[in-house]
C-alpha cells in the first residue's frame, strides 16, 4: 500500500512538472524577450526529463505486485542431507537445482556464439573459479541467454531453499556479463525478480521484475550448519546483500586489468 501511495505521489509530482514545462514552454515563446532564453531551455529540458523519470517510477510502483510473507518451511524442506552410512567420512554439499522452480530466460534476438582470445577464456575461467559450494550464489554460462556469463542467486537449488526461507528473501535478482575485449571491459545489466514462497518452496514471479542496476538489497539468515560439509554443526551467517555477489566478481574483473561496467538504460 506505502508503494502504491508513493508511486501516486511521483505520478502527480510529474504532471506538475509536466504543466509547468508546458507553460513556460509556451511563455517563452510568446515573450518578446530574448535574454535568457537559453538558460530557460535548459530548465525546461530538465524539468522534463524528472517529469519523465518520476512518470516511470510512479508507474512501476504502482503496478508492482506485492508478494505475501513468506511461510516458514516444512522441517522435510530444511533438513540436510547426511553424509551416509559413514558418519565418519561426511560428503560436501552438491548443489542441485529443482526442475519445478527456475529463473525466466532471457530471449537474445539473435544466436551469440563469440569466439574468445586467450585472455577473455583466462577472465571467464577466472570467474567461474568463484563457484563454490558453501556460498549462495553461482555463476554459469550464458550464451543461450545472450551473454557470456550470468551470475545469479541460489534460490533455484533445493539444498538452499531453507536459508533464503529463513531470511525472508522476497526480491532476487541475477547479473547479466558480456565481455568486450577491445576495451577491455565487462559490460553487466542486473534483471530483478520477485520471490513468492508456499510451503517453504520459492516461485520467481517472470512478470515482477526491473532491469538496470541494483546498488543495495540486503537480507540476513541464521542457520546451524557446518560451513564446510553443511551438516549440523556451527551457526552460519548469511549475508545476502549486493556486495556480497558483485564485490568478488568485481575484484577479480579489477584484477585482469579489465573494467567492470553496470547498464541502466543501454542495451548489453
């Protein structure tokens, strides 16, 4: 309700603008005076792009959907695999994605099959090198989706379901990387989603969802597994905030030599 308030507010914030710009507009015209004439354009010009601006985000707010509170998930969703009959030898955690749940795939408007130098292979291996199994997100290849790499959150695995539960986790989103070699820069565009959960079990909503670049979503969860096998054993803190899944990526980006690029409103 607080955002559909707030998105009535943008949207009438932009028609006054967008009335005041129509009416200096037309002043300005009919005024014999010339001096000054360029300064006044110049404010119009800006007044219009709020205008435009607060009509979009108005409008996004006021369409958005509001997914319900998250329910708490069943204790068949929450326990952890063990690690066999040997309780001596424990098994890592394997990550394993639930065919009933998956993020929406992006269509490219024409196939993208790049042939890459030794030194983009190097940067996309290096990236790759990321995946781990004791972290909350992954990064896998992209080029069904038109990109090179594509950095998402492990809502989609069954074995994290439990803590993205427990943070109350209601927005994802994943990050779209294209490599541009002859400048030397990773060219990256974030797609947000909304999050519905029934019975512990998360449904990424494909019609909830903003492009461009998030610069902070945090949640926090508290669980009792062990970090290295995830069995019970020791509290771990998850931090599932932006930093947390751009700040590597970045650092090893940073550490080629390359530049890390975030799109808003270009396309990738």
């Amino acid at each position: 309700m607080l955002k559909k308030l707030i998105g009535l507010c943008l949207v009438l914030l932009a028609g006054l603008l967008g009335l005041v710009t129509v009416l200096g507009v037309i002043g300005l015209f009919v005024s014999e005076k010339t001096d000054g004439r360029l300064s006044s354009v110049l404010v119009f010009t800006i007044l219009t792009a709020l205008a435009v601006f607060f009509l979009w985000l108005g409008t996004k707010l006021m369409c958005a959907k509001v997914p319900p509170p998250p329910e708490a998930p069943s204790p068949e969703s929450t326990a952890v695999p063990n690690s066999g009959p040997d309780m001596g030898s424990p098994r890592p955690m394997e990550s394993r994605s639930s065919p009933a749940v998956s993020f929406p795939t992006r269509k490219p408007q024409e196939p993208y099959n790049p042939v890459y130098d030794e030194e983009s292979q190097r940067l996309i291996d290096d990236l790759l090198a990321l995946n781990r199994a004791d972290i909350p997100f992954r990064i896998v290849g992209g080029r069904n989706e038109g990109v090179d790499l594509v950095a998402e959150w492990k809502i989609v695995d069954a074995e994290f379901y439990a803590l993205f539960a427990a943070a109350g986790v209601r927005r994802v989103f994943r990050i779209y990387m294209k490599l541009d070699p002859g400048k030397r820069t990773v060219r990256t565009k974030d797609q947000e989603y909304g999050v519905r959960w029934n019975k512990g079990i998360p449904a990424i909503l494909e019609g909830d969802f903003f492009q461009g670049q998030k610069f902070s979503m945090r949640w926090h969860a508290e669980i009792s597994l062990r970090k290295d096998t995830k069995l019970p054993g020791v509290v771990v803190n998850y931090k599932f905030s932006t930093p947390e899944i751009k700040g590597p990526i970045k650092a090893v980006v940073k550490a080629a030599g390359w530049r890390y690029k975030g799109l808003i409103f270009a396309r990738l």
